[in-house]
C-alpha cells in the first residue's frame, strides 16, 4: 500500500464515521442588499420614499427670532422679543382614490428665559385623501394679503371637516368647523365673567386663478352668535409688482370675524430685486367692535384691534384706519428678515405705532 492509497482510505473511513455529506458544506451567507433612499418627484421637491414602502415623506419648519414693538407691548415696556421653532412631517401616497396625505406640524414658543414660558403643541395636524380634509388646520380665513398692514380675520385655526373641489384654475369648498373655545372671550361687562363653549360654524368659499389675477370669496356662519362674515380678495400683477385689495362685512361679532362691521384693504407688493420686496399697505375699518381684552384671571387689559381675544355682538360708531409698511429682504437660500411698521389711529382713541423684526431661517 502507498501512501496516495493510505490517505483516500483514511478520508473515506473518516467521511463514513461522522456521516458528512456534501450538503453539509458551509456556505458563507449572501449580504443583504442595501436599499438606498429614493428621490419621490411625484409631489414636489424635497419628498423621498420611506424604505420599503410606497409612502412619501418630508420634513419642514423654522426656526424664528422676533422682536415685536408697540404700546405696552409686555407689560409697561413697549417691546418684546420671542423665538419660535415649527417643525413639520409630510406624508404622502398614491392610492386608488387619490392622493393620500397625512401632516402634523408641531410649534414651540419661548418668551423668556424661564421654562414656565415655554410652550411646544401641536400646530397643525390633519388626513387629506382627495378633496377631503379632516383635522386641525387653518381655514381660508388665514388667507390674506402679502403685508403686515391689514387685519382680515379674527380666528383661522379649527377642527374642520373640509371638502374641496380643484379643477386647477377654479376651486370650491365647503367647511364645518368646530369653534369650541373661540367665542369664550364674548364678556359680560358688568360681571366681567367668561362663558365656555363648544360652538360649530359653517365656511364655503370659492376661488380662482386667471393669468396674473386670483379671486377668492369666502363666507362663513357662527350657529352659536347667529352671526356671519363675508370675505373677498383679489389680486393681479401690475408692473413691477401685486396689487391686492381685500373687503370683509360681518352681521355682528363672530368666530371668523370680530373687528369691524366692515373693512377695506388694499396693498402693493413691490418685487424691488430678486432679494427684496417692498410692500406699502392700509386698511380702513368702518364701525369698530367694542370689547374688552380678557386674561383668564378676568382682569381688563383694555381695547386691542389686532387681538384674537376682542370679542363683542355689538359695533360701535367709530371708524379706523391702519397703514405700514412690510420689507422683506432674502439675505441667502434658506435665511430671511421681515420688518413691519404700522401706525393705526382710531375715533376717540388715540393712536399708536406698532411693528415688528424678524429673522427666519427655514427648511
């Protein structure tokens, strides 16, 4: 016997004690392939697709540095500073009943240094699938002028059940809106006391869009106050600028709008450079709401035209008028300041100048 004889005898005894088969060989394991995100062009720039999914995804927000100016702005002093974050997660999928779309937007507020002042909610959250859209969200109200001179709404923000048809340059809608803590600044003047509420209202409006000109015309009813509001704005481009008017009516106080029995607004956006706009304003008020400001505490803080909390049925018989300024300046992708001043003047109320300066860096 040879030795080549010797080593194949000895492998085959080998192979037959510990029963090895070929099968048995080890085979290194393949690496999973990597799936690397995806740019999603279906809805815009800035989506991609969640891995493993067909679901599109963003994320957005601010981050804001403002110093507001006026009258006894914080308490006795004539100024305060704030900075706010907002961020914000897309979503969107196609399905066979159309777009599906789900948002959240979430808000932090500081005031001071003190935590106590702080705040972070939830800004905006809503499900849209086609025309409908349910949620938190802003209405049509919150729509307005480019500028910083006119006040065309009293409340924006409600859980809403919205329908929407968009045929691109023609839209209609209709809204029901829950006005649940909207109306609890209406106060009793001689008790200065505060009723709660959980109150509905009903929004339609209808809009387009023709070349360089847009209109939109919205109504809405507050079954609680049985009053109702009347909105209409329209803009068009002219020279080197947008010219935009706007006119709001209201039967008596309301959900939607409060200060005025009547208003007129009128604004031109001057697009100065690719970097900077220029937009002059002004704003009369026809019959002026009486009310008081109302802390929770029920103290008076006296009249505020551009307060959300100026609440009354009644108007009076004093006019007012606003004008101001807006200058928007981009200093780079990503990185803007807006400065607004306002001066506004009402009968038999004296006058004041009120504004703002802000640095936004967005995303």
């Amino acid at each position: 016997m040879n030795i080549k004889s010797l080593l194949i005898g000895s492998a085959a005894a080998l192979a037959a004690v510990s029963g090895a088969k070929a099968a048995d060989a080890i085979v290194a394991a393949e690496p999973e392939p990597l799936e690397y995100v995806r740019v999603c062009d279906a809805f815009g720039t800035g989506f991609f697709y969640i891995p493993g999914t067909e679901t599109c995804l963003k994320f957005g927000g601010y981050v804001r540095f403002q110093t507001d100016f006026g009258r006894d702005r914080s308490g006795t002093s004539d100024w305060d500073s704030f900075t706010r974050a907002q961020f914000e997660v897309d979503t969107r999928t196609d399905t066979e009943l159309g777009a599906l779309r789900g948002f959240i937007g979430f808000r932090g507020n500081a005031d001071n240094g003190s935590s106590a002042s702080s705040s972070v909610f939830v800004d905006q959250a809503f499900i849209e699938l086609g025309g409908l859209k349910v949620g938190k969200f802003y209405s049509w109200w919150d729509d307005g002028l480019s500028g910083e001179a006119d006040v065309l709404s009293t409340n924006a923000l409600f859980n809403s059940i919205r329908y929407t048809y968009d045929a691109g340059s023609f839209w209609a809608g209709v809204s029901v809106d829950e006005l649940e803590g909207v109306n609890a600044q209406l106060v009793d003047l001689s008790t200065l006391t505060q009723e709660t509420d959980n109150n509905v209202g009903i929004t339609g409006g209808i809009g387009g869009n023709f070349g360089g000109a847009a209109l939109q015309l919205i109504g809405s009813y507050d079954v609680d106050q049985e009053e109702g509001a009347v909105r209409l704005i329209a803009t068009a481009e002219v020279g080197p600028g947008t010219l935009g008017l706007a006119g709001v009516w209201a039967s008596g106080g309301n959900a939607y709008y409060a200060n005025s029995e009547w208003a007129v607004a009128a604004e031109y956006a001057i697009k100065a450079t690719d970097r900077l706009t220029i937009t002059p304003g002004a704003q009369w008020f026809g019959n002026v709401a009486d009310g008081v400001l109302v802390t929770s505490s029920g103290a008076t803080l006296g009249t505020a035209i551009n307060s959300t909390f100026r609440r009354s049925d009644d108007f009076s018989n004093r006019d007012a008028w606003q004008a101001g300024i807006t200058v928007d300046y981009k200093i780079t992708e990503g990185l803007s300041t807006k400065i607004a001043v306002n001066y506004f003047d009402e009968d038999d109320r004296g006058d004041q100048v009120s504004g703002f300066v802000r640095l936004q860096r967005a995303f």
